[in-house]
C-alpha cells in the first residue's frame, strides 16, 4: 500500500497532515454545558485509515496509531 504512511518503530503514524477536506469539527452546542468541552474541538481524517482524530492549534492531526488489520 504505496499511499498510506509510514509506521515509525513504536507503532505510531507518521502523518500529521489530515486529507484534504476531511477537517470538520463537531457542533454540540444544542446538548448543554455538560458537553461544553466538545464545542467546536476540530477532528480530521488520517491516509492510514484512521478518522475522527483530532486537530492541534496549527491544524495536524494528534500523534496516533493507524487501525490495526484483521
């Protein structure tokens, strides 16, 4: 698989660039304070395979872990 990342040797992603596109943030205003964290928290999609991973204050992706294969 040419187009998903590398894999460094702890088991994390190498990517921190989300695809193109994929950024949205979740919008839970309309279910009160007690999910006051959530509003407006920005999510992204990883080429790994990974979604929903959230966004730093520069706009890349979190370090994560691709999916693991079955």
């Amino acid at each position: 698989m040419a187009d998903t990342p590398a894999v460094a040797a702890d088991g994390f992603c190498t990517n921190a660039v989300p695809v193109k596109g994929s950024a949205r943030t979740a919008n839970t205003a309309g279910l009160g304070s007690k999910f006051y964290r959530l509003h407006g928290r920005p999510y992204g999609d990883c080429p790994c395979g990974r979604q929903a991973i959230g966004l730093n204050g520069k706009g890349r992706l979190y370090r994560h872990k691709p999916p693991q294969e079955e």
